[in-house]
C-alpha cells in the first residue's frame, strides 16, 4: 500500500451526490451556504481556500480531500490526531504544492518572534533546557448518557472514531479532553508552545531523540487525557526541553541567563537583555503580524506560509511522542528521520489509530 493510499475515505461512505444540504429550498438574500457534508464544499468550484476548524480526529481527513480537491487550507492545530497523519498532510501539500497554513498563530506573534531571534543569535549563550508550562487537562464528574441534539448527525461527528453514546462531555469544547479525539492539554497548548520551542531551537525540520516522563488522570474523572504530566526531551545536541502540566509559560534557559515569554509577556533576566540590540549581520525569522492575512496573502503569491503542514507536523510530533511515552510507561528512543520510536514495537503502535467503518481510512503501513 502506497503512503498516498492510506487515508482515502473508504467508499461505503455516501457519496457526495447523497449528501445533503442544511439550505431551504429558497435561499433569502446574502444568507450562507450550509451543507451537512463537507465534500459538497469541496466539489464546488467557485471555492479556492477553506478554514477547517473541527475537532482533531477530523483534521487529516479533511485537510487531505481539500487538497485533492485543489483547495488551499487554514487548518487548525493540532494538526493531526497522530503522527502518521500529520506525516501524511504534510506529504499531501508536498505532493498538491496546495498552500497550508497550520493555524499555530504564536509564529505570528511579535513578542514570540523577537524571543526566537534573540535565541538563534546567542542572545542568551548556548541553550540548555526549556521549560514548556501549559496548564492541566480537564476534569469532570461522569454524567448519565443522553440522545443526540436533533441538530447533531452524532455518528458523522464521530467519524473514524469509536461508536459511543452521545455526552454532552464529549462534545464541543470538552472533545480536548478524550484520546479518541485529542491528546488534552499536551496536544492543546503543547501544539502552541513546541512550535515556538522548536522555532527557537532551529528544529524545524527534525525533533528531539528522546522523551522520558510520566502522565497520569486524577480520579474520579470522566476525562481520559492526562491531567497532571511532566515529559522532557533531549535533542541531539543535548539540549532538553520539559512538556509539563504547570505555569502557561515558554522559558529557554541559557548561559547567560533566561528568558519567559507568553502571549502578550516577554521578560528576561537580566532584564536588560531584551533591550540590546541585534547585531546588522543577524539571523532574521519569517515576518508575519497576521497568521490569516499571511494564509491569505500566501494563496496570492503561492509562497509557503510562516507555519506549513511539515512545520505544523514537526511541531506536534513532541506533544504526540509525550502522550505515547505517558501510555506505554517508560524513557522512549525516537527516530525523528524515519518517525517511529527505536526497537519498541508497542509504542509504534500508537503512530496511529484504528479507525471506524465506514468512516475508516484504507489499511496502509
């Protein structure tokens, strides 16, 4: 089975033409189009972009048929459910040359970008460890199961995923917080946070060798992600970095001192530090000021955008390697040339999910 192959929709699905659309018959002036199944969105060709912004399970999905179908994409982070499909997203952008931006807006962001420049010119002296706070996962108290919204196809918004009741915690905001759909705030804020970690550190193209740490879900709780974690990962060059479950924070710690920023806080000790300036001959990062209109002016240009699916993928790659070292239970080797984790056959099974018929992908590598 060929890569391109493996997340093809399977055709027992409805096929476009069955479709149906949430439109009255007759439309009134400047209302908006509304269809129950995306594809009808993607066959017309008066569209050229879309923003997808569903729950994580259907990212990769999505985000493939809207290349097929010629169309460029706003899709939002995390970017993939797994590694092997944010790998096989990014393969597709590669292959289509669609425009893709990977909705990780902190690349965008003044404060995040100075943090970054100051970093790759030895502002702070060689980098030894970061710190990547981003709060605690959910917690709820179980709660009885009910019937779906009459608004709400459940099964379609369930997709790939396992056939489960419908619950109110399941839905919406609160999808963050189940395996089947996310990977909770490790995945959430992880996405947000490893990018700028990653950025940083030069490791756009590649990622740390290990990761080693524990997670664990405070009960009772009807959640399923974990709500209190602490992972690190060592790079190549033995720098580390700790994914943890405190202060929303990014602090880089180097020879001559630290670093924190967030969104809207950039502090650094000394503090005097931020004030120098960059040497003329400076490494200097992709400008942007507006992750969408960059999207937007990138489908003009055809230029890649500040933050394409192999960055949005690469960045996502330490959230996902973290909750599966969580699972498992134990320090993990992680290849970041061939992606698979190094002798460990359990932990390569969680590269990616079994998916539901007839919702699941074509069975692949």
């Amino acid at each position: 089975m060929k890569m391109e192959d493996y997340y093809e929709i399977d055709r027992q699905l409805p096929s476009r033409n069955e479709g149906y659309s949430l439109m009255p018959a007759k439309q009134p002036e400047g209302a908006i189009d509304a269809y129950n199944d995306y594809r009808r969105i993607l066959d017309r060709k008066d569209i050229d972009a879309v923003i997808a912004a569903v729950p994580d399970h259907w990212h990769a999905k999505i985000y493939i048929d809207a290349m097929d179908a010629g169309k460029d994409v706003y899709g939002e982070k995390p970017i993939a459910l797994t590694i092997n499909q944010g790998r096989a997203i990014a393969r597709k952008q590669a292959e289509t040359g669609r425009v893709f931006q990977t909705g990780s807006q902190q690349r965008s962001d003044a404060l995040f970008r100075k943090a970054c420049e100051y970093i790759r010119n030895g502002m702070l002296g060689k980098i030894k460890h970061v710190d990547i706070g981003v709060g605690g996962s959910g917690r709820a108290d179980a709660i009885p199961d009910s019937p779906a919204p009459c608004e709400l196809d459940w099964d379609l918004w369930l997709g790939a995923a396992p056939k489960v009741p419908y619950n109110t915690q399941r839905c919406h905001y609160n999808f963050r917080w189940f395996f089947d759909y996310s990977g909770g705030q490790v995945t959430d804020w992880g996405a947000h946070h490893c990018d700028i970690t990653q950025w940083a550190l030069g490791m756009d193209e590649t990622g740390p060798r290990y990761v080693e740490g524990w997670g664990k879900t405070q009960q009772p709780n009807y959640y399923e992600t974990f709500t209190d974690f602490e992972f690190t990962f060592t790079y190549a060059n033995g720098i580390t970095a700790k994914l943890f479950s405190g202060e929303n924070m990014v602090t880089f710690h180097g020879e001559k001192g630290t670093l924190k920023v967030n969104r809207g806080f950039l502090e650094s000790n000394p503090k005097d530090l931020m004030d120098q300036p960059l040497p003329s001959d400076a490494v200097r990062l992709y400008v942007s000021d507006d992750h969408m209109q960059n999207w937007l002016d990138c489908i003009k240009t055809r230029k890649p955008t500040i933050c394409p699916a192999e960055v949005g993928h690469r960045s996502l790659t330490l959230p996902h390697i973290a909750n599966i070292c969580g699972k498992v239970g134990r320090k993990l080797e992680w290849d970041p040339v061939k992606e698979t984790f190094v002798n460990d056959n359990e932990a390569n099974q969680h590269l990616d999910r079994e998916a539901r018929a007839p919702y699941h992908y074509l069975a692949g590598v």
